[in-house]
C-alpha cells in the first residue's frame, strides 16, 4: 500500500495511442490524479471516466493531469476513450506493474468466488512527487467532485 507523505512510485506506460507516459514527466511541473479502475466500458469505471472528463478543464487550471489505469490494452483504451469521448489519460498496465507498484492488485469477492483483481483506487501525487492522499476501494459516482475539491484545497 502506498502511504500519504511518501514518494510515489515511478513508472512508465502506453496510454491509448500507445504513446509511452512517464509520470517522471510531471515532477516538478503538474500534479497527478491517479486513479485505477477494473475495466474499460464497465458500468462503474465508464461513469468515473466520463466524471473526471467533464471536470477536466477545472483540474487543468490547478495543473492537475488526470490518469486513468487499467490492465485492458491500448487499444481497448482507444475504443473505450473513443466511445465515451474521454479526455483522460488512460494507461495499459496489461502486465501490472503500476498495480503492484500502487497496492490496488488485490483479492476481492464476487458472487462467493474470490479472485485477484484491481481495487478501484485514487491517488493525489502534488508537483514534488510526493503522494498527498491515497484512497483504496472508492465509489465511482461523485468521486471526481471530491478529488477536485480536494486539489483546490491543497493548491
């Protein structure tokens, strides 16, 4: 689990033009929404995605970027971005990596079966890098609200 105050952990991924993005590029420069969600065109992560998109702008002028991730592919991303018309970043972790880096790859319970699976999870990282709020199992709808009034607080 990552824990508030520490630095967060860096990585590198393809976003949904299978472009590489290094969140090493926002040190110093932009704060990071980023937030893990299951999968692409889901009901639950569809309405978090449209959310953040429609407060986009407001995150822009506090040079906040927002991050999408999931372990679907580029272009599963493409097709959801596309369909839904998100203006997100949103990374292929296909592999995992950032998951495991962020704690969300966890085990979780549906219909009596368990399997591994990502935790919906948000995490503030300020323009130092250092992770200013970390928040596993959220709720989708009303979610981007909070994490915006948040940033404007800390801003």
């Amino acid at each position: 689990m990552v824990e508030v105050g520490s630095s967060a952990p860096m990585f590198a991924l393809p976003d949904a033009d299978m472009d590489m993005i290094d969140l090493n590029e926002f040190v110093g420069k932009k704060n990071v929404v980023l937030y893990f969600y299951p999968k692409d065109d889901t009901p639950g992560c569809t309405v978090e995605a449209i959310e953040f998109t429609n407060l986009s702008d407001d995150f822009a002028e506090l040079d906040t970027v927002i991050i999408g991730i999931s372990r679907d592919d580029c272009v599963s991303h493409a097709a959801f971005r596309d369909k839904h018309g998100l203006s997100v970043y949103l990374l292929a972790d296909t592999d995992g990596d950032a998951c495991q880096l962020y704690g969300v790859w966890q085990e979780k319970e549906k219909d009596g079966k368990k399997k591994m699976g990502i935790v919906r999870s948000t995490f503030v990282i300020d323009k130092q890098g250092v992770v200013r709020l970390a928040q596993y199992g959220v709720n989708a709808r009303g979610h981007a609200a909070a994490i915006y009034k948040f940033i404007k607080e800390i801003s």
